[in-house]
C-alpha cells in the first residue's frame, strides 16, 4: 500500500517558530516532525510515498530529497494554491493506483497503522478514519460511531452542549482508490468539512478506527513543548533520540560536559553541544546540535534549537529558543516566552513570561520585554563600543560577518586607499582578520598586512604612511571568547563617532561599494613595519641618558607579541632586563583577573629578589603599563599615571597634560606645581587621543596603565613609556619610588549602579534639574562640585545597562559615603 503525507501547512499557530520553515520541519526532540512520521509509515512497511507540499515546498524537497537517506521513495505535488486536505490528495492523483493511507506530515503518533489497514479491509470500509480520545476535544472534529464502528455522525469543534464524545478525528485515513472521483480537480476542498459529510451523506461506508498509542497535532506552542516533552518522558514510541548516556539522558555525537555540570533526566543534547562548568539543566530539555550553554547557565524545561549560544549565568525556565539566537550572559527568559531564528538578547536583559519576539529581533542590554515584538522595536542599530566592534567569536563575530564589516569600512574610504591590517596570534583574530581581508578589496581598497605586531606599532605604521585606515584584531584580554576589532583613522586613532556611525550606516543599509575587475584591491605584506618603528622609537629618546643610566628592571611581556619589538630596543638601550613570559602563547592572551593579579604578584617578588630599579608588565595589545618601584611596591594605575604627569613637568617645564574626567584631582595638584594646565577629557580613549593630538599636550594618561606621549604619537604605547620612564629617571637621577612618595595622597571611591537602557535617560534628566543650581560640569556625565577639592562623578556607561559613580573627597570614609549617597539617588530616579 502507498501513503500520502500532507505537508503543505504554514503552521500560522506556531509563530514565530515557522516564520522561517514549513510546520513539518519545525524540530522534534532530534529531527522534523515529519521525519517522524516517515519513520512511522516506514516500520509499517509503507515505503512509497508521496508528500502534498505548498508553503515552503523547496525547504521540504531540499531536506528528505528522493526519500533514499530515509530508506523510502518519495514524489512530491506541489499546490500553486492552497487546496485543502482533500484537494491536495487529489492533486497527487496521478501517483495512487490503489487503496492508500493519509496521514499529517505535521503530527506526532506511534498509532498502529497496520491494525487500521487491516480494520480498514475487515469492514470493507470506503473510508476509515483513526480516532483518538482526547481530554479536551472542543479544538478537533469529533467523530461519533456505533457499535460497528460504523460512522454516524461528525461535529467540527463543537462547543461543550454538543460534546456527545472525546473521539476525534486525528487526520490519519485509509482510503479507497475510488474516494479521488468525488473530489474536484484544482478547487480547495477539505476532508472533514467537505467529503466525509458528503459521502456520509450519501450512505457510503466510512468507518472510524478507535486507535490506541500516542497522538498529538502539533497545532500551537503549548502543543509542540507538551509533544517534546512526551517523546523524552517515553510516552510515545519512537525510536531513542541519541546514545543513552544515562537513564532518561541522550546524547549525539562530540558532546561534551563538563565535570561539575548537572544533569537531571529527562535530557536530549544533540551533536556537539557543549555544556560549560556549573551549568544546571533541569528536564525535560532539549538542546539542539552545536549549541553552546556557558558557564552557570540554568536551563528548565525549555528547548533550545541548533547554533544557538547561552552566556554565562543565564536562566531559562520553559522557553523556546529558536536556531542561531545568542543569549548572552545574566539573561533571564521565563515560561512561555519564544524567541523566533537569530534572536540577540543582550547582557542582563529580562523576558517576561509569554513573550514572544519574531526573528532577528535583538533586546539591548539590560532591557526587560513584556509584550511581544513582531515588527520593529529592540533592534539596537550600533556596531562599535569602547573597545570597537565587539562579540563573541563564531557567535557575534562569524567570518561572514567580519567580511560584511570589512566591505562597509571600505566603502567609507575612497577607491584605491590602503588600509593596513593587524592581528594578535591567536586563531580566532586570525579567522576574523583573514574574513575582513576578504571584504576590503571588494570595495576597491588596498590590504597591507602587519601579520602580528602591537597595537602601537599598528597604530605608528598607520600614522606614517599613506594607508588612510588601519585595524586590529585581538582576543579581547578580558574574556578569551571575545574579539575586539579595533578601527584607526589615517593619524592611527580610533575613529571618531561620526566616522564609525558611517561605518555603521553602511553596514546596516548593506550600501557596499563593488570594485569593478581592474579597481579590485592588492592584498601585500608591510616588511618595514616593526624596523621603522623601532628607528623613529630610538629617535624620540636621549638614548646615551638611558645607557648611562645603567638600569637593571624586569619585564613580562605577558606571551604576547610585545617580545618581537622590545628586547631589541632593550638591548640597543643597554637596559639589563630580566625577562618573564617572553614566549608567545595564544593560550595565555586573555586570562582570569586572579591569574593577572597572580602575575602582578610575581612580578613583584622578583624585582625584590634580584634588586631590580623597577619592573612593568605589559598589556597583551602593549598599550598599557602595570608598574612595581625600587621597593618592590606594585604602583596603583593612577599614581602611576600621576609618577609620569610629575616627572614630565619636571624635565620639560610647564605645558598641558590631559587625564580623563573620572581621575583624582592630583593631576592638578601636581600642575600648579610648575604653572600647567590639566584637560579634562570625557572617560574615553578616543577622545583622550584626540585631545592628545590637538591641545599640543606634554603627556595624556587615562588612569588604567595607559600612557601617551605625543612627541612620538598620539596614543597609547606601553613600550615608549617604559622607555620615557627610564630616560626621566635618569636625567633626573632619581629613583622611582622617591617619585611615588612626592605623589599627594588622594580618596576616591567608584560604584557601578544598574539602570535599564529606557531608563537612563530620565535618570540623566532628573539629575541635572536636581543639581542645576550646584556648581557641576558636563563633560562625561555630570559632575557635582560639593565643595573643595570634593565632587561626584555620576557617568551612564556607553556599552551597559548602568551608571558609574566616582566620589572624591578628602577622607575615604567621606568619600565612600558619598559614593554610596549618589548611587541611591541614581536608584531612586531610575524608578
């Protein structure tokens, strides 16, 4: 016998599941539903098959193909129109040339199909119909037989005064071949509405099969978790998902789990997910092939499909999560809530229960969604943060993405300009870097690759030729699954925000500019790059101070590419350096805040040990310094910034310096000292660049390690204020630690008050009307001056959901106080 499998529905009632697929492939458990039911028809030996399709009909013909991999034959019709039940059967007319079953491409049964055919015949039925008991059977058509099984009566969705029985029509028939004769060719027409009434009507012998087993029409969300669900709780018999792992638990292939992770059955995970270091799932679960749940993730009763990410801490309790979403960390999604394909949920955001977000939607950090968001809404059209554009490698950051950036950048620029780009060496900047590289020439722009270098060299290099741009790719040094791409103009600063909103305007319009054959960018290698730079370093120093200084220091070069260019300007300086960390290892390029603190600690028993006149370790990038004195004393980042500020008014005089707004006001202690000027700049690195480069300043420092000195260039460069370090301490014969003790003492205290993104405006707003008669600024934030040498610095964070206060005052206790006041009032006004 053959079967016809109706597979045409949109599965309307599923949104926004099947925005992007035909129901039939909407995933059950380990596969499409309508792969079930194949596997059904195939255990009850019905191999050739023929499937009705409408909606999506390619996306259904792409996947089962010829039918082979599923050891049936399949031939498809497919409707131009909608024909309805019947009328789709009729359509495949030319494919049956005997009785028949038909049976939902989009239901979820064990039914004993060779008991109904064989019930089918006993009765020499023209129709038979398996019926199923269901709880609730107002939704379905019911189906009222006698004591032959002999159908008598049918109620479409009847309301409860007609309910005379719980049998329903479950959309499973065998049929005659003759049945196709009372339907019309090409006309919309329906089984239960249409035919069975009439043949009814006319006395022929429709018979109903009560079946036993499992059936559930996977019409609505509620419907579709109940049956995934079922099928892991052994409810339905269908072949087990995976490999057992344990009782209730199954697994595919290259799965793995942590030691410490905790799984309670019943669970499927599909091929290689991952499931990180306190992760906790409570069943029934199902997560799909390749996802990823981060560390301390809490998934309950929830379904998650393929290619999705789920960062660290996030808590999901009866969701479904539809394929490539990206949860990123200390997300909450509670029950009932949906999330249609390639969803974004930015950190710490909140989704109430039933919501439901229609696909590519994408929720800001710390938002909270309560209603459903179909069209517009959420969608945060921003690419570039502090650190650059941003994300989590092969989740946020994919290569087709990078290429897609590395276009749009292009496309700023014009045709023919050259662009240099850089990496550091481990192999996810690598992916990305190669990925832009593919997109730059596409528009008509020139790559000249520095292969792996520091970012001052990348920076400098930029800054001397005629490249009009440059990148960086780099392991962010704060979490190793994130990538940092970081853009420079032709001085290689940051871009200014106007120039990265054209970026982003490109990127989001999709408005590329492509080359024409003969204008397709040159792909070169720069083999000067770290010779030059080295030149024009030892050209900016009193080099024979520095050599007659006679310094023995240490440094750790933190395995990072700062130990191709340093040692040699060491040597070529005559600086005795002990070295620490020297080798280059892509596993040590991001590490845990303990292991920074455990190296800083290292760092400084060493220079006590070996007597050293100081010791630095250098930021991965080289564009930060963490410094230990003549005494062994690991320096504080802004006594440091203040050690460079001191010495630098010592050596050339009196001049301007620019610190960022959020830094103690030693920096113009230490000004009025020797008659200078400090520029307060916003709590931003571009900024202090451009400030750097504009105001003519001696040296900008941003308080964190970072030093820059613009008699070289511009920008941050670890390297050359090492360098400047020793110079001044030897011109200046003095020791750094007698420098660190000339430093005025200072007490300042920094809260990170949480604020949800639509609320931080009203909370800027409110404080200004509060504070407008009190002496304040506005550089960055609002500044509140409370008197002497005492302020408040309330900042919104750029990149999250919060507020930053920093308090100055002439005690710690004071200025924690007022720290601790203005982070309530910011949590009083956020309401």
């Amino acid at each position: 016998m053959k079967a016809v499998v109706m597979a045409g529905g949109a599965g309307s009632r599923l949104r926004p599941l099947t925005m992007g697929r035909p129901k039939p492939m909407v995933p059950l458990v380990n596969k499409p539903v309508m792969a079930h039911i194949l596997d059904l028809l195939k255990r009850h030996n019905l191999t050739r098959i023929a499937a009705t399709l409408q909606y999506m009909a390619n996306d259904i013909q792409d996947y089962f193909g010829d039918g082979s991999t599923f050891e049936v034959e399949l031939t498809y019709f497919i409707e131009g129109e909608p024909l309805g039940t019947a009328g789709s059967v009729k359509n495949a007319q030319p494919f049956l040339d005997e009785p028949f079953v038909v049976i939902s491409g989009d239901a979820v049964t064990d039914i004993d199909l060779t008991a109904l055919i064989d019930f089918h015949r006993e009765k020499g039925a023209l129709v038979t119909i398996a019926l199923y008991r269901v709880p609730n059977p107002l939704e379905y058509g019911v189906v009222i037989t006698d004591d032959e099984g002999r159908i008598t009566q049918f109620l479409e969705k009847p309301g409860w005064a007609e309910v005379i029985s719980d049998w329903v029509n479950t959309g499973i028939y065998v049929l005659e071949l003759e049945v196709l004769d009372y339907i019309p060719q090409g006309q919309p027409f329906d089984f239960s509405k249409d035919l069975f009434p009439m043949l009814l009507k006319k006395g022929a012998p429709l018979f109903g099969y009560k079946a036993s087993g499992y059936w559930c029409d996977v019409g609505n969300i509620q419907e579709y978790v109940r049956a995934s669900f079922d099928f892991l709780e052994g409810k339905v018999n269908l072949p087990e998902p995976g490999q057992r792992l344990a009782p209730g638990i199954w697994v595919g292939e290259g799965v793995e789990i942590a030691p410490d992770a905790k799984i309670y059955a019943p669970v499927y995970l599909g091929n290689e997910v991952k499931v990180k270091g306190g992760v906790v799932i409570q069943g029934p679960a199902v997560v799909r092939d390749y996802t990823v749940l981060d560390n301390r993730v809490f998934l309950e009763r929830s379904i998650i499909w393929r290619n999705c990410y789920i960062g660290e801490g996030s808590e999901i309790r009866g969701a479904v999560i539809g394929r490539q979403c990206t949860i990123k960390s200390n997300v909450a999604i509670f029950e009932g809530a949906v999330l249609g394909d390639n969803c974004l949920v930015e950190r710490g955001a909140v989704i109430h229960p039933k919501v439901r977000l229609w696909p590519g939607k994408e929720v800001e950090a710390g938002a909270t969604v309560k209603s459903t968001v179909i069209w517009g809404g959420l969608v945060r059209r921003t690419l570039f943060g502090r650190y650059g554009v941003t994300g989590v490698v092969n989740v946020d950051l994919t290569p087709e993405f990078a290429s897609k950036l590395g276009a749009a950048y292009g496309a700023t620029l014009p045709k023919g300009s050259t662009v240099t780009i850089n990496r550091d060496p481990h192999r996810s900047p690598r992916m990305i870097k190669r990925a832009i590289i593919s997109g730059l020439p596409s528009a008509g722009i020139n790559v000249l690759d520095l292969r792996t270098v520091p970012i001052p060299v990348a920076r400098y290099y930029t800054r001397i030729t005629p490249a009009q741009g440059g990148i960086h790719v780099r392991l962010s040094p704060y979490d190793q699954r994130v990538v940092d791409i970081k853009f420079f103009d032709h001085r290689g600063l940051d871009l200014s925000r106007s120039e990265a909103r054209n970026v982003e305007r490109t990127f989001f319009q999709e408005d590329f500019r492509r080359a024409y054959l003969n204008e397709i960018g040159l792909i070169e290698y720069a083999s000067d790059a770290v010779e030059r730079y080295r030149a024009n370093f030892l050209a900016a120093l009193n080099v024979d101070a520095i050599r007659a200084g006679g310094f023995r220091i240490v440094v750790d070069y933190a395995n990072s590419p700062n130990a191709f260019v340093l040692p040699d300007i060491l040597n070529e300086l005559k600086v005795n350096a002990v070295t620490l960390n020297a080798s280059l290892d892509e596993n040590k390029l991001a590490i845990l805040r303990e292991e920074f603190e455990a190296a800083l600690e290292q760092l400084r028993s060493i220079c006590s040990a070996v007597k050293a006149d100081l010791g630095v370790r250098l930021e991965v990038g080289g564009e930060k310094l963490f410094v230990v004195d003549d005494r062994g004393r690991l320096i504080p980042d802004p006594i440091f910034a203040a050690v460079m500020v001191e010495l630098a008014f010592r050596a050339w005089g009196s001049g301007k310096v620019a610190v960022p707004v959020n830094q103690p006001l030693i920096f113009e202690k230490i000004a009025s000292r020797y008659g200078g000027e400090v520029i307060r700049t916003k709590v931003d690195l571009g900024h202090l660049m451009e400030t750097a480069e504009k105001e003519k300043v001696i040296i900008a420092a941003d308080g964190t390690g970072g030093i820059i000195l613009p008699r070289f260039h511009p920008a941050p460069d670890a390297l050359f204020a090492l360098a400047t370090l020793l110079e001044f301490l030897a011109l200046q014969k003095v020791r750094l630690s007698d420098v660190v003790d000339s430093i005025p003492p200072y007490y300042l205290e920094h809260r990170e008050v949480p604020c949800p993104w639509e609320a931080k405006g009203q909370v800027m707003r409110l404080l200004n009307e509060q504070y407008k008669d009190t002496p304040h600024d506005n550089i960055d934030g609002i500044r509140i001056w409370l008197g002497e040498g005492v302020w408040v610095l309330i900042h919104p964070d750029p990149d999250r959901p919060s507020f930053h206060v920093y308090a100055e005052a002439g005690s710690r206790a004071e200025a924690r106080s007022s720290a601790e006041k203005y982070a309530r009032i910011i949590e009083g006004f956020r309401e």
